[in-house]
C-alpha cells in the first residue's frame, strides 16, 4: 500500500526546493535524486515500502549532522538535504510506514 507524505514533510520539502532556487548554483544541497525526491514529497505523490525505506534511511543516517547545523543556526546544503527528504517529521513518518508494512507481513 502506498503513502503520501504529510504536510510538515511538504512543507520542509519545499523549503529546501526554495532555497535552491535562490542561492549560487555552488550553494545549492542535493544530487538528482535528492532533488526529484523533494519535488515528489512537495507534489503529495505516492511512495511505496522501497522508497520509505529509502527516505527513512537517509534521514536517520544525517539526524546528527541535521541537528548540529540546526543548533549553530548554520543552515548548510546538509541541513537543506535533510529538509528536502522531508526533514524531522519525514523520520517519523517513514518509521511508522515501515513498522505497519512489518505488522501486514509486507
């Protein structure tokens, strides 16, 4: 069963695609995939167990790095990144798709 990602997870989404938009080609977070995946967070699209999986493993992976730029006030191309996979709220919500998927034995 696919999920769409919820409104905080859009919203940082987006946040992330504007600040691209507006800084130096140099400052700009993100490789092609990092960057079609914000766009598909931002459209409402539908993500499947694979792509969770995905989100839910580059998220947890840059927590620490997140919360360090965010502590200094020091929003960096990793700080956007982690927004434009859907930021804190993306975790979450990738860690409970993944854990209803194990319940329905998918």
């Amino acid at each position: 069963m696919p999920y769409r990602p919820t409104q905080a997870m859009r919203d940082a989404a987006q946040t992330a695609l504007n600040y691209n938009d507006e800084v130096a080609p140099s400052k700009r977070w993100g490789t092609p995939v990092g960057r079609r995946r914000a766009r598909k967070i931002v459209n409402n699209g539908e993500f499947n167990k694979t792509e969770i999986a995905q989100i839910f493993a580059f998220l947890s992976r840059f927590k620490d790095e997140y919360e360090r730029q965010r502590s200094a006030k020091k929003y960096g191309k990793a700080y956007m990144a982690y927004l434009g996979w859907g930021g804190p709220s993306g975790l979450t919500w990738a860690e409970d798709k993944l854990r209803r998927y194990e319940r329905a034995g998918e």
